[in-house]
C-alpha cells in the first residue's frame, strides 16, 4: 500500500475574534449557564446547588456565568473519495490515541467544506435534544448540523469501521497539517480497492461552557487560538422557562427574552442559535431584523393609537341629553308632526358637531407632535448573500429590534435598553426617568454588582433617556413593551371614573326622565280625557317632554368648551380633550415636576470659593483654563463656566497660555487634567501647570497640599482637618441646592514631557471649589403667585434631591415648611401618609408610582380636583391620574400621549390664563343648567296647574314647540357671556347638594310668577267665563316667553341685573331679539297660523308689573340663598 503524506502547515493568516472576546459575549448570550462541567463529583453536586438557587430566584433572567474550563485536544476532519464525499469529524484525546471520543459523519460534502473555509472563516453547529440526565453530551447519536448558520442537515453518530482506525493510525505520524493518504480498502472477503483520503488535522482547544455545551476552537502551528474553524456543540435536556425580570432586580440584565409578561417556553439551543449567528456577523441581517420587528412589534413602551373620527363621532352624539331629543324626535315623526321631528334633530345635529370638529382638530395636532418625536437611529446591519458585510443604516425607532447594535452620538435618544458595548466619555441624562437632573456617567468597561440600584447601573442604558456628550455603541437587549420604561405603564390608560360634574349631569338626567315620565303621563291623561282627541293629546305630550328637556345643554357645554379651546389655543395650547378645559376650572391643587418646569433644566455658575469658603478668584481662573483648552469632551459645567466668566467681563487672557497635553476625563478617575504652559511676568502664573477639574473626592485623593493665602509660600500640607473642613462646606454648599466641583493644580518642571500619564496627577495644590445651579425660570415665581391668587396651591413632585428642590421651591415662593423625601414616605402608615401628602408642599426623591400614589392620596382622601404638570416617563403615571394632565411639546412621547393639555411653551402663565378660561367656561355652564332646569322645571309645573284649572291645553303643541325653540336658540349666546370677577379668583367645584337645594329655591318663585299671570288672566279677562283659548293661548305664550327669556339675567350674577351688573353684549342682544319676535309674533301672519291673537296694550302694562316683583322677589330669595349657602352659582 503506497501512502502519500503531506505535512503542511494551516493558514491562519487571518484573524478574527479572540476567544477572551468569545467568552465576554457568551456572558451575554448563556444566562442560563451557570456553572463549568467537570466530571468530579464534589463539583457535580455543586452545580446541583446553583440550579436550586437559580430555581429559587426563578423569576430573574439573568445568572453570574463562570468561567468555562478549557483542554486541548486533536480532531481530525477526513473524507473518502468513495464515499460521494462526504467527510467524518474524529475527536481524540492526542495524536496517538487509538479511541476517539467521539466520530461523527456529517452531512456536509467536502466541496461545500473546502467553499466555506476559503472564505476565511467556518463555524460549525452542532445540536440535539436528548431527555436522559445521565448521558454525557457526545453519547448523542443524532446531531442538527448548521453552517456558518445555515442548516445543512445531520450529522450521524457511528463507530469507527476497520478502514477508519487504519486511516486514523496512518495520520498518527502528521501532528498538525493537511494532506491526502492512499489505502487500500477492503470491498469484499476478497477484493481490495484503492481510495484516497483527504484530511485536515490540528490541535483544538476544547471549552466546556456547561455540561449541554462545549466548543473546539483550531490553534495555529504557533499555538495562537485561530477562529477560522470552530465547532460548537449544544445540546437541550427540555425546554427552558424564561420569566420577565422584576424591574426591582435587573443589575445585570443583558439580554431579554421574552417579550411578553407571561412565562414564555423557548427552546434553549433555538436561541443559542440565534445568539450564535449574531457572534458570527456581528450584527443582524435585514431579513432577520424584519423577523424579529415581527415577532416583537413595534419599539414603542406602550402602545397608543389615537382615536377614529368615528370613535369621536360616537362619543358626540352619545350624549343622554341628545338620546332624549332623538328619541323625541322619532316619536315626533311617527306622530306625523314632522317640524317638530326636525327642530329636535337640528338642534341635536349643532351639538354634535360642534363637539365633534374641535376634539377632531385636537387630535390632529397631537398626532402630529407625535409624528414630530419619530428620530432616526444608527445601526449596524449586515448585508450581502454570498459575503456578509457590515453596514451602518439609519431606521426608525419604532423599527428597532432586540439583538440590534445602536451607535449613538451627543443629542441621540437610546432607543431601547442597551447593554453598552463600547464607550468613550459618555454622560447620560436621565431626567425622563427620575426627574433630577444632573447628569450620569456611563462606561462599557465595568461589571456591576447584583446589589447596584437599578438606575445606577454604569453599563446599561436605558430606553427615553439621551446622550448629553460622548460616542458608543451598544447592543439592544429589549424593547417596546420589555423595556424598563414599560413597567410605569402598567396603570396606564385605565379608564378615569366620572368627574363630578359628569355625575351631576348624570343627575339631572334622571331627575327630569323621572319628572317627565310623572306630569307628561298626568297631563297627556288630562288633556286625553278632556279632549278627547288621542293623536293632539300625544303631540301635546311630545312637545311638554321636548319643553322640559335642556335641549341646549349638550350644545351649549361643547361651545363653552370649544370657545375656552380656542382662547387657550390663542396661548399656544393644544386641548386633546375639552372637558379639560372644565376640570381646570374646579383645579384647586397643581403639582409640578421641578426639572424643567419651574427650572431652565440647565446649569449656571453660582461661586468660586476656596477651601473656607471665601470666593477666590484663583479658583476661577485655573477653572476657566481648564475648561477652555480641554478639547476631548464638552459637559455642560463647561459652558457654565466659560459662560460666568464672559458675561462678568473677566479678562484671563488664555492667548498667553498654551496647550500642551490632555489627560481626559474618565469614570475611574472622575476628573480631566490639561497641561498648560505660560510666559507671564507673575511669578505664581509662570512656567508649566497641570489644571484638574472633576469630582470632589476625586480630586482630593490627588492632593497633597492645600492653597492657603496666610502663608508665605501660599500653601500649607493638606492636612485631615482641611480634609474635613472641605468635606463640611461641600455638604453644606449641597445642603443649599448647589452642585460642587474641585479645581487642583501642580507646577510641573521644564522636563515634562508631552506624553504625560495619569500616574502625574499627584501631589497637586487643591485650590476650591465650583458651585453650579439650575435656576428657576424668570416667569415661574410670578405664575405660581397669580395661581396662588386664584386658589391653586401648588405641590411639587420631583425626583430631584430634597435640598435642591427646596430651594428651588424657596426662590420661586412655595412654601417648604413641610416638605418630605419618597424613602420618608414609604414609612409611613396609610393614614399617616394621607395626612402628609396633605400638608406637604415640597416632596422629593419620589419615584414614579409614588408620584401616582400621592395624586391619588390628594383625590380621595382630600377631595381635590388635582392638575399634575410633567414631561417625562416618570410622570406617566401620575398624568394619568390626574383630573387635569398637562405636558409640553419638547416631553417625551407618553407623556404627551397620557396629557389633555400640550403646552407648547413652557410657561406656568399659560396655566394662569388656562384657569381663568376654565372657570369662565364652568361658570357659564353652570348658569344655563340651573336656568334650564329651573325654566323647563317651572315651566312644565305650571303647564299642569293650567291645564287642571282650565281644562283645556295652554298652549298648543305647534305653541309650545315654537316657544321652546325661540327660548333655546335665545340662550346660544351664553357661552358668550362674562363672568363676575369675584367667581373665577376661586375654584368652582359641582355641589351635589348645591343643584337640588338651587331648584327648590328659586324653582317655585317661576312656577309663583306663571301662577299669577294665570290669575291675572281668569279674573282680569274673564278666560274662565268667555272660553277663549286664543286668547288665552297668546297672553300664555308670550308670559311663558318673556320670563324663560329674562330668567338668565337673575341667575347669572349674585348681583342685583341691569344695576348692579350687566350681561354681556351678546347676551343683552339675544335677549332683546327674542323678546321682540315673541311679542310681534301674534301681530304677524306667521301668527294667524299659529292661532295667536292679538292682545291688549294692558295686557303689556301688566307683564311690566309682573316682571318687576318677579325681579324683585327673586333678588330677595337670592340673597336670603347666599346668606345662608355661601354661594350662588
């Protein structure tokens, strides 16, 4: 047998990812590996103990990962050429070894194996599924083989036949190579045939990751671990129950499965799969992307769609007072009385259009401030069938999936929560999510510690909050309705409960269907038996029921509203929801988010004092340098800075400095130093300087001597009680709402070179200390005064720290005499907490569901009508809440989602002019519903009286219907009308108890009044005798016309009308028109038709009369009603 051997070595010319960065991934990727596999008992048990402990915190998806264990072993890759090349996998202990662990014929031919490996790299997956906990991973005999992620079948188990052990025995002498043997193999008892075997061998290290996974990685001749051949073994013992992590408990979250609140049941090697296709390209396809948007849906925190035009329309015309109109109006119809039937209709059709067209117009503009947050983001995406290339894309943020790599630059949102891959000198703001707002610093190169707080975390960023300076990537670990913003949301979009003025529209409601279902069945009886004319006797009923029903109410509350939209819309406004508008009105509490809401949500330079806290300009100086030559990275306490030290006019010359090296600013030393150089004469100013500029404690560790002008030398040693010193005037600076930073500098000799290291940074002057502040805005202190004016005290509900809050609160003038911390607040017992919340004015540290506990607190306990101002995702939930939501246009989207009111400045005037419209649209509402009430009420009482007494109807049906509508269209002008000023300097609330006991006061004065023009008539005119209802039905209807008319000028103010106060011009006009076309209405043909008379100029004389007691006797029940309630309307 001629045996042809060649020895060469492999190319391992081009490298890829090292296994350290393979191991650092699979941290990522393996949560649930937790322990190594090795074959020792004692560690076998040990591995039973993690599994209990994972099972016992099952409801976290994250697990520490150790280290896998690694051995080197040789495997050899050999094909026949008799065999319709396909190739075998031979895994032994050395080169010498005579039993393989394992030898598996696999399902890919030689060619597509030679194809694959001259593109650089292959990668092979093996997988199976086995139930028996005892097996070993190889003792599998079925395998699903992928390659470089694409399944190409499977891979057999079998043993090695006597023509493997002799090919495998005539490789023993290649230790590492390729080549080709000639053996001959046995076909039959007697005949011999010649094949060629075609071989790859090497030394592979082997990595046990767990006992369900182990992977062999080629080393080079030069004993580098080379990943252009890896082979990769995973095998699931059942399916894995993935939990949705506590949000309480998410240190080390890195990866999200699933996505749903559920437990979700996956395939364990399935996933592996997947994980292991982003290791090889780094980053996902297009295709599998889409797949994934699919899967997961859109990257949106909570799903909210805005309403149909339908949905709105529905909600328009579904209102009880126009159910009663439509219902009246069919009854109409069938009853063959057809301008009655479409009187009702039209008025109906007014309302609902009115109300329809402005909540449609609103939520076209909040759907397009919605359209206006959409933001690109940065991906890295493959493309490419053949060579896979790595692409940076701009998408959506609604189209980012789980497994994305994001870049992300100053200014960018992160569009999920991302496990940071890489960063350089990124500061995250987190405003959105916590309310305070400084910044916090993020690094990729930290492993955090299970006990970190959640947001403290270094290495996670998460979804809604920005970068404010400094580059990264990183990788998307969850999205949508996963991410971290999403738990806030679970109380999100819950119907609110009916507000009280709901309720009491409600009221009325049932009080006149029960009222109408009384006198109309009384009076259609009467006028039945009387009659005798069943159809006029039904008409007669229709038109009292449409007579005593506020046909105007739904009309005349969506004009209020709809005309109070328009004024705030004038303000730069956007009222999603009218009723808004109304609740602001009765708004008697305001709580306000401080970051910038009452603050410009930035920083300015406040002082710049030395270690006793006397200002020192030294400090600035060297303060300013440093800020000034740093070129690295730009922080907002730079600009604050440079911006103090130019509106202040101060010279320092930085022309006269140069710039020599930059030690930038990390998050280990948490301090930036440059090296500057000078000729100035002054001999404290001249030569080389290093300049720091960082935190506080940082900065001391480096210091060794302290600036002390009572000196000579001008420094002294830093001794531990400047040490202190410094720390007390640190916290008392901090105390005061103010945020420090520590200035050091050290004279460096002639010899330093350019190349400085941070091992320089020692042995430095600590000169003082920085202070900065996020001042109030200019216009806050005087809006929270006019809203104090008006009765709206204002709360603030921050996340920021107590003793900047409270200052905050000081300069604008809320009063911090009680003020309390969230951890304060969780110590308390339920009603111990109520009264807090009650007295408090300033509540700080407060996390989101806190915020939502103490506007709850503030509703039911209190009674309040509560408004909460906010723009971020830790608002969320309280805007819910709240009766009245208000955000602004640069919020984060939910909040302006959760908002009835879009602020498009930020301006707590808006607010002020807001409360006004609110209660002027409340007021005017108020009038026309106890008007109306007490009208129709009044009206329909002494309809009934009259028709007993007479016998015979009052009024027609066509009457009384043309009585009605001319009434109606009369009190269109209301919401036109001007309130006193006395009524909107406080809030206005709905009165349960205020309407009924109304109605039983001044209702009868109407019905007196109706009474008495009867009496008039009977007697004066002899009615009773003559029986002349034409007559009778003129004097009647123009009595009833009037007094429905002029009833709106006693009810509108406290004050004695036309005296006293007068109405407004609309109101004054509407009133005449209509005065004047009922009583010319008999004088006109329109009024023969109608059956009117004409009427004596007594009969005038006498309404003169009747009008001036009605007026005067009203007055006098009004004010015995204000003395004895506090209150008119």
């Amino acid at each position: 047998m001629d045996t042809i051997a060649v020895t060469t070595s492999v190319d391992c010319q081009k490298q890829v990812r090292s296994w350290s960065l393979l191991r650092s991934l699979m941290h990522l990727i393996i949560p649930t590996c937790t322990t190594c596999i090795i074959e020792d008992k004692e560690e076998e048990e040990e591995e039973t103990a993690q599994k209990k402990e994972c099972i016992k915190n099952q409801k976290h998806y994250y697990y520490y990962y150790s280290s896998p264990s690694s051995t080197i072993i040789t495997a050899t890759i050999f094909g026949y050429s008799n065999n319709k090349g396909k190739v075998s996998l031979c895994i032994e202990n050395n080169s010498n070894s005579r039993n393989p662990i394992l030898l598996l014929e696999l399902a890919l031919p030689a060619s597509t194996l030679a194809k694959e490996m001259r593109r650089g790299r292959l990668r092979i997956l093996l997988e199976s599924k086995v139930s028996s906990s005892s097996s070993s991973l190889f003792s599998t005999p079925l395998w699903r083989m992928y390659c470089n992620g694409k399944k190409v079948g499977y891979a057999v188990k079998r043993k090695p036949s006597e023509t493997d052990l002799q090919a495998l025995h005539m490789m023993g002498s290649v230790g590492v190579g390729t080549g080709v043997l000639t053996i001959k193999v046995l076909m039959n008892k007697e005949e011999e045939e010649e094949a060629k075997v075609t071989y790859l061998k090497g030394e592979f290290r082997r990595v046990r990751g767990s006992r369900e996974c182990e992977s062999f990685h080629l080393i080079d001749p030069e004993g580098d671990v080379d990943q252009e051949l890896s082979i990769f073994f995973f095998r699931s013992r059942s399916k894995i129950s993935y939990m949705v992590p506590d949000s309480n408990n998410i240190n080390q979250v890195l990866v999200q499965n699933p996505p749903s609140t559920t437990t979700h049941q996956c395939s364990f090697p399935t996933k592996l799969l997947l994980l292991l296709r982003r290791l090889i390209h780094s980053s996902l396809s297009f295709t599998e992307a889409e797949r994934r948007l699919k899967e997961n849906g859109p990257n949106v925190p909570l799903e909210y769609s805005f309403p149909r035009w339908w949905h709105l329309l529905w909600n328009s015309l579904f209102h009880p007072f126009n159910m009663i109109l439509i219902v009246l109006s069919a009854m109409s119809f069938i009853a063959c009385d057809d301008a009655n039937g479409c009187i009702m209709l039209i008025l109906v059709f007014i309302s609902v259009a009115l109300r329809f067209c402005q909540e449609y117009s609103s939520s076209k503009a909040a759907m397009k401030l919605s359209e206006l947050v959409r933001c690109p983001v940065k991906v890295q995406r493959c493309a490419g069938r053949v060579v896979q290339r790595e692409l940076i894309v701009q998408v959506d943020h609604r189209d980012i999936v789980p497994g994305d790599i994001v870049i992300f630059e100053p200014g960018d949102l992160f569009p999920g929560d991302v496990r940071l891959l890489s960063s350089k000198h990124l500061v995250v703001s987190q405003a959105s999510l916590t309310g305070e707002s400084w910044t916090t610093e993020k690094t990729a190169d930290i492993r955090e510690d299970q006990s970190t707080p959640l947001l403290d975390l270094k290495n996670i960023c998460f979804m809604g909050t920005s970068v404010v300076s400094g580059t990264g990537t990183g990788l998307v670990v969850s999205t949508g309705s996963n991410t971290y913003m999403s738990t806030m949301f679970s109380k999100v979009g819950k119907r609110k409960p009916p507000d009280d003025f709901e309720k009491g529209l409600k009221w009325i409601f049932y009080l006149l269907i029960s009222v109408m279902l009384v006198l109309v069945t009384i009076m259609f009886l009467t006028d039945y038996l009387t009659s005798l004319n069943l159809s006029n006797s039904i008409l007669f009923a229709i038109s009292v029921a449409s007579a005593l029903n506020p046909q105007m109410l739904p009309l005349i509350v969506n004009t209020c509203l709809a005309k109070g939209a328009l004024a705030m819309a004038k303000d730069k406004c956007i009222v999603k929801s009218l009723t808004a508008i109304r609740e602001m009105g009765s708004m008697d509490i305001l709580c306000i988010d401080k970051t910038g809401t009452l603050t410009m949500n930035r920083a300015i330079m406040v002082n710049h004092v030395d270690s006793k806290g006397m200002p020192q300009e030294q400090v600035l100086r060297f303060a300013f340098l440093n800020s000034y030559f740093k070129i690295e990275q730009k922080y907002p306490l730079d600009d604050a800075i440079l911006a103090y030290v130019y509106t202040n006019g101060l010279k320092f010359q930085p022309s006269k400095w140069r710039k020599l090296d930059e030690i930038p600013f990390d998050f280990i030393r948490r301090r930036v130093s440059v090296i500057l150089e000078t000729n100035e004469r002054q001999p404290q100013f001249s030569g080389r300087f290093m300049v720091t500029k960082g935190a506080l404690l940082e900065v001391m560790r480096v210091c060794s001597y302290i600036a002390n002008p009572d000196k000579k030398e001008g420094i002294s040693i830093f001794s531990s009680d400047d040490y202190n010193r410094v720390l007390n005037l640190s916290e008392e600076l901090s105390n005061e709402g103010l945020r420090v930073i520590a200035v050091a500098i050290k004279k460096l000799g002639e010899e330093a070179s350019n190349g400085i290291k941070t091992s320089e940074e020692g042995d430095m002057i600590f000169l003082g200390l920085v202070t900065f502040f996020d001042p109030p805005k200019a216009s806050a202190k005087e809006a929270l005064r006019r809203l104090a004016e008006k009765g709206v005290e204002a709360k603030v509900l921050t996340g920021d720290s107590l003793s900047l809050a409270t200052r905050v609160c000081t300069e604008v003038g809320i009063r911090t005499s009680d003020v309390i911390t969230g951890p304060e607040l969780e110590q308390l017992d339920q009603e111990s907490f109520h009264g807090t919340v009650q007295r408090a004015t300033v509540l700080a540290r407060l996390t989101p569901t806190q915020k939502l506990r103490v506007v709850q607190s503030l509703q039911t306990v209190g009674k309040h009508v509560v408004g909460f101002l906010g723009d971020g995702v830790n608002d969320s939930l309280a805007l819910d809440a709240a009766n009245v939501s208000i955000s602004v246009d640069s919020g984060v989207a939910i909040a302006k989602d959760m908002a009835d009111i879009i602020l498009l400045e930020k301006d707590l005037n808006v607010l002020v002019a807001g409360v006004e419209h609110g209660r002027l649209t409340f007021g005017n509402t108020m009038k026309y519903v106890k008007m109306s009430v007490i009208a129709n009420l009044g009206g329909v009482i002494s309809l009934l009286i009259a028709i007993l007494f007479l016998k015979y109807e009052p009024l027609t049906s066509k009457q009384l219907l043309t009585q009605n509508l001319l009434y109606s269209v009369g009190q269109i002008a209301i919401p036109w009308d001007k309130m006193d000023g006395e009524y909107v300097k406080s809030p206005q609330k709905w009165s349960e108890k205020g309407l009924p006991m109304f109605i039983l006061w001044n209702g009868p004065v109407c019905t007196l009044c109706d009474v008495a023009a009867l009496l008039f008539l009977w007697f004066y005119y002899n009615i009773g005798a003559d029986l002349d209802e034409k007559f009778f039905h003129s004097a009647w209807f123009i009595e009833g016309l009037l007094m429905q008319t002029l009833i709106i000028h006693l009810i509108r103010t406290d004050k004695i009308p036309f005296i006293q106060d007068i109405a407004s011009s609309p109101v004054m006009c509407s009133t005449l028109v209509i005065s004047a076309i009922g009583i010319a209405l008999p004088f006109t043909p329109i009024g023969r038709i109608m059956e009117f008379t004409l009427l004596p100029f007594s009969y005038f004389g006498f309404l003169l009369i009747l009008f001036l007691g009605y007026f005067v006797l009203g007055q006098l029940v009004k004010r015995l009603y204000i003395l004895l309630y506090k209150r008119w309307l």
